[in-house]
C-alpha cells in the first residue's frame, strides 16, 4: 500500500524534519513536495533529503495563478507518484496526522473502515499557548493547548483535509478535498468522517468543513498548529499564504485559531516512533546543519522584521490579546442563521 503526502513549502526548513519524521512514523510511503522563492535553505534540505531517498522534491517556480498551493497541485496531477499512489493526501507542514484507533498508523486507519473511498480529517486547531519566542523543538511537543473537541464556531475551525483512494473516482487534487470526479464512479464512492461515520451523498460532491456541534475525532483527526510561537506568526505573516497570496495575516486570522481551553497530547502515542525517524534523519551531517542555518535564519529574520513599525505592533497585539473564547450554541445558531441566509441569497 502506497500512501503519498503532498505538501507545499516555503522558509519552513526547520519545521520540515519534524513533520516528516512523524508521517513517516504513522506510516506514509511517499512524499512529493514543492517548494518555491525559499530564503532558509529549505529546497536545499529537500534537495539533501530527495538525494537520501526520502522524498520527491519539485521547485514550483510558477505561475502562481490561483495561488501557490493551487499551482502546485496542478503540478502534482502529472507526477508519476500521484499515478502509483493508493491512496493520497495533500497536506501543510503545520497539519499532523493524528490516528487514535489501533496502533495510531495510516493501516490501522483503513482496518477500521475499509469501505472508505475518502476520509475526511477535521482540523482540530492548536492554539499559541501564550508562548513568545520560537524555540527549536518539536511542535507537537510544545504546543499542546487546543479548541474543544465541539466546536460551534467558526466553521473555519471544522475545515478538513481529504485522505482518498486513488481509484479514478476523483482526477485531480485539491486543497481541501479532490476534484474533477467520474461521474460514473461516484455513485459508489463512501465518504467517511474522523468518527468513523458515513458521510451524506452530499460530501462526495462539495464540502470543505465537517458539521459543527459534534465530534469529529474519534478515529482520527488532524492537528493543525497554524500560530506557533508569537516570533513565528510574525514570520509566517511575513510569508504570506499559500493559497490566497493576495490575503495578508493579521489579528483576524490569529483570534479564529487562538483556542487553547482543551489540553490534547494523543499524538505523542508515536512520539517515540517519530523521535527514531528524527534521530535517523539528523544522523545525516548535511541535514543537521541545513536545520540549524534554517533556526539561526528564523531568529535573524524575526529581528529584521522587528525594526518595522508594522511588526512591532503586530507583535504588541499578539501579547496583549487573550486566548480566544470558545462561542457558545446560542451565539453560534445566530451566526449560522445570517451565514445560512447569505449563501441562500447568493444561490
């Protein structure tokens, strides 16, 4: 069984072998990942970890039309590695993979629903925990604070990404979920979500979020670490986003993520896998010290961006603001309620 990741990357090198290292762990066979305009010396780690065998790295020089992510996927649709794939799921370096039935991997997921044409892994987001500067240690470790495990609003919170069969149901990628399906296949794909569940015939079609008010995890969910450190937002703002390039990060972005009411550690169930993966690849002299220039990087980086007025304030903002508060049912039923007009009116 060959199960392929796709991910999109840039100035993320020293997140990059952590990532890895877990997806690895759980049971990913297959990498094919794309990088462009990197000032760390990520597409060098990725030149480093394609020539050990570990990974397919493609330079994404461009046009970026519809964004960088979306040129990537395009990119991805013709590569032999999506051809030989079972199964497939393009993710971001700040999602991991968090399997909670069996022995926590990708087969113990598919044990338990081997019906599954695509399963859907609801974002459950990672708040910043309050903690200032980057440090060089594993994410999953340190930012342990997360939203609820039902969450009324936003619906950003309930997104999801799509782990699917590559069966010819669907013929090219996305984002979020697959695209172009078989219209005689799709009568027969089954969605499922992360408890397991059946998915209505709807999600075979459309959907990018899971229902809200419920439960989405009880198989599997998707941990998603989209602040990190206050000295890391700044760089990531710095960045810019992969999908909507044109969108700037700010307040609004942080306060719909910033959730940090639940403690959730079930990933660490493969710490220790992923800690021997880690240890394997940071054996390798040329990516050892490709991972600490990229941490000295993100500390000089994060200083140059400090002399700007814009980033310091942004910065004081980021310490003066409270985690965010989960909304609650009422509240929610009253957003939905105004959000559920507004597509009615625009359909």
């Amino acid at each position: 069984m060959r199960a392929l990741a796709v991910l999109t990357v840039r100035n993320e090198a020293a997140f990059l072998l952590e990532w890895l290292a877990h997806h690895r762990a759980i049971g990913f066979s297959d990498f094919l990942v794309f990088s462009n305009d990197c000032d760390d010396g990520t597409d060098a780690m990725l030149d480093r970890l394609a020539e050990l065998g570990h990974l397919t790295h493609v330079r994404n020089t461009g046009p970026f039309d519809g964004g960088v992510q979306w040129a990537a996927m395009k990119l991805a649709d013709k590569h032999p590695l999506v051809q030989k794939a079972d199964w497939i799921l393009p993710l971001d370096i700040d999602e991991f993979v968090n399997i909670h039935t069996g022995d926590h991997t990708l087969s113990a997921l598919f044990d338990a629903l081997p019906d599954a044409t695509a399963i859907t892994l609801t974002w459950r987001l990672f708040g910043n925990g309050g903690i200032a500067h980057f440090e060089d240690r594993p994410i999953c470790d340190q930012f342990t604070n997360a939203a609820p495990a039902i969450t009324n609003w936003p619906w950003r919170a309930n997104m999801f990404k799509t782990l699917y069969r590559n069966d010819g149901t669907y013929g090219k990628l996305g984002v979020h979920r697959p695209r172009n399906p078989d219209p005689a296949k799709l009568p027969d794909a089954k969605w499922f979500d992360g408890e397991g569940r059946p998915l209505p015939e709807m999600f075979s079609r459309q959907r990018i979020f899971s229902n809200m008010g419920q439960s989405n995890f009880g198989l599997v969910q998707l941990n998603h670490y989209p602040l990190g450190a206050m000295e890391s937002y700044i760089l990531k703002c710095d960045r810019g986003r992969a999908v909507h390039g044109e969108d700037k990060l700010g307040m609004d972005y942080w306060v719909e993520r910033n959730f940090n009411t639940d403690k959730d550690t079930s990933i660490a169930a493969t710490a220790p896998e992923r800690d021997k993966e880690l240890a394997d690849l940071m054996a390798d002299a040329a990516l050892n010290d490709l991972h600490h220039s990229a941490v000295r990087w993100r500390k000089e980086r994060f200083s140059q961006l400090m002399m700007e007025e814009p980033n310091r304030a942004l910065f004081a903002r980021l310490v003066m603001t409270p985690p965010s508060r989960p909304v609650q049912i009422n509240a929610a039923r009253f957003l939905t309620r105004f959000a559920n007009l507004a597509h009615q009116r625009q359909n």
